[in-house]
C-alpha cells in the first residue's frame, strides 16, 4: 500500500518530500501524521513503518509518535 501517496496531496507535501531525510516542516509533520496513522490505524509495528519511510530506523519513527505541534 502506497499511504505516503494517500497523505501527500491532502497535506500539500511532495511525496519525495516525505521519503526524503528532509527537516522542512510541512514534511516532518506530514511524516509524523504518516507515522501515527500507520500506528494507530492499521497497528503496523515501527521496523516496518521505517522501511515504508525510506529505511529509517525504528527509534525515529518512536520520535516521531512522541513529538507534539
């Protein structure tokens, strides 16, 4: 499933954006979403989330479930 496709034009943010290792604010926050929904919604554990982002470690994405905007 292609999420970051589904949350990219709704949030305004290039897909490649969301992939990327960019800090630029609408992609981290549109990657935290991202993250959350992918947790929440559809319980996916970290490791798998980190891969679908661009390899990231899991550790980030537990970052990102913890950041507040």
């Amino acid at each position: 499933m292609a999420f970051h496709l589904q949350v990219s034009p709704k949030l305004g943010v290039n897909v490649n954006d969301i992939i990327a290792k960019t800090r630029i604010q609408q992609a981290v926050i549109a990657r935290s979403i991202l993250i959350n929904v992918l947790r929440d919604k559809y319980d996916m554990p970290f490791t798998k989330i980190g891969v679908i982002l661009g390899n990231r470690d899991h550790t980030t994405m537990i970052h990102h479930v913890k950041m507040k905007f």
